[in-house]
C-alpha cells in the first residue's frame, strides 16, 4: 500500500500508518519537500530511497542520503527532511520492526555471533550503500506492495530474517553492535529461552524465576510485558495446544503423553485439558 504523508507538527511512526504490528512494510511518496517533520519512532526502520534524499537529525548527528544509501534508524525522536528529485517526485520504502522481531532473530541465529565480541551501539542510526542484492530486495518489496493486498505475517518476517541475513554477512560488525543494543536487557532474553525451553518439563513459575536469577515477583512482571498474560496462563494454554497436537497426530493414549507436557500425573493432565477443550484427551482424540 503507498502512503502519501503530509507536513505535521509531531509525526508518530507507524502508528500514524495505521498500524501497531510488530513488523510492517510501507511504501511513501511525496511530492513536495518537507523542512525538518518531528518524528516520533516507536520502531527500529530500515529506509529505503528510491527517488529522492534524505536527512535526518537525532540529538547529536545527523545523516544526509540519497538512492544510492539506505538508513537503519533506532527508536527514538529526530527530525526529518525530504527532497524531492528534479520531477518533483519522492520515493521510498520503510520497514519497520520492534525489538522483539529482532530478538527473535537472534535467538533463531545464535550461531551466527561470536557472543565473546562486545560492541555497544552509540549511533542512533546506521548508513549503508545500497548494491546489486540490495536493489533486487528493495525491487522486491515493491512488487509485493503493487499489488495493494496485505503482506501476511509470515512473509514480512520472512523478508527481514533474509535482509537480516544478508547484513550479517556484508555488515558484521554493524549488525553485532546492533545485537548488543538490542539485547542490553539481557533479562528479556533469558526469560523468553527459558520459557521456551521448558513448555514440555515440569516445573513451577518459582522454579523457572530462580533459574532466570529473578525474583518471582520480577519473573512474573517481567514475563507479564513480554507475552502479554501471566506465566500460569501462557504455560496452559502452550501445554494444551501441545496435548492436543500429540493426540491428533500420535497413536500414543494421554496416559502416554501427560508428562511431554510438564503434568507429573495423569488426572492432573485430564483435569487441565477438560477445562480448556470442554473434553476429556480420550473423548478428544476419538473425535479427532
């Protein structure tokens, strides 16, 4: 979808794209210049020009681009310019994604990083000069946008893990320092790998803080702002969903299957898949 924005004293990015998604891509034209549009990122963005230059200023530097670089811009405040080209025409696509994309990311890749580099992201934003991969990737996002029909979740993560990918290996140490930004609050990391980790053992949210080396209390708000319910919730409902996967596609009887899903006995597990599905596991599986 192409969005034409127009000059406001405080523009508030991508909300104001009517979008709040995790991870969303945006093609922008203008036709006229702009002088210095406050700018609210709620996200981190990769912007691309495909006609036109760029500048933008944050509390202590700025950068000036045209279509032959691209940005990687941090959360935060900053200013923006635009100019158009000569025909009066300016082109861009943005990407935007939130930190917990990123993470992802990098719990998905950890072989990719030597986690014995330590570098501290001090830039607010990162210039890079668009090449031949570049171009075709940046074509390719055009393409799917032409066709004014949303871009589903699958694909547009899709296409950051290739972009991501790709910077990994032509810019190493750019992306590393990204990842040390990123991942300051190492807590959200080891929560969401711990959490992860353990859908299938049986342990308490009091053991799991302690392995996490939080308080329970922390554990829990922490865990909260991260999935959006409590731990209890989040662990049924994933339990749940993982019995009745077992169930539909295994031959094996819930007597079976109980402790694959972290219950240390079989009425418990009954219990806990009735209150969910409105079933007992053996009246589901015959249905299934």
């Amino acid at each position: 979808m192409i969005y034409y924005l127009w000059y406001m004293n405080i523009f508030s990015l991508p909300e104001d794209l009517n979008t709040t998604d995790s991870i969303s891509i945006f093609s922008y034209q203008s036709s006229s210049n702009t002088e210095k549009s406050k700018i609210i990122l709620n996200q981190n963005i990769f912007s691309f020009l495909t006609e036109g230059s760029k500048s933008v200023y944050y509390s202590q530097k700025s950068a000036h681009i045209n279509n032959t670089e691209f940005l990687l811009l941090s959360s935060g405040n900053c200013l923006m310019s635009e100019r158009t080209t000569q025909n009066g025409v300016y082109k861009s696509v943005l990407f935007f994604f939130d930190n917990s994309e990123l993470v992802n990311f990098f719990m998905k890749h950890p072989d990719i990083f030597d986690t014995n580099i330590k570098r501290s992201m001090e830039e607010p934003f990162i210039v890079f000069q668009v090449d031949d991969f570049l171009q075709n990737f940046i074509a390719s996002l055009n393409l799917m946008l032409a066709t004014n029909k949303p871009i589903s979740k699958a694909m547009r993560v899709l296409k950051l893990e290739e972009l991501m990918l790709y910077m990994c290996d032509k810019y190493r140490d750019e992306v590393i320092s990204l990842r040390t930004a990123v991942l300051e609050n190492q807590e959200d990391l080891i929560i969401r790998k711990a959490v992860e980790a353990n859908i299938g053992n049986c342990i308490t949210i009091d053991e799991l803080a302690f392995l996490c080396n939080m308080s329970l209390s922390t554990f829990k708000r922490k865990f909260s702002k991260l999935y959006s319910t409590s731990p209890n919730k989040w662990f049924l409902q994933k339990r749940m969903e993982l019995a009745a996967t077992l169930l539909r596609n295994s031959n094996e009887k819930p007597s079976d299957i109980y402790h694959k899903v972290g219950y240390e006995n079989h009425s418990s597990f009954t219990h806990s898949f009735k209150q969910t599905f409105g079933l007992t596991p053996s009246e589901y599986q015959q249905r299934n």
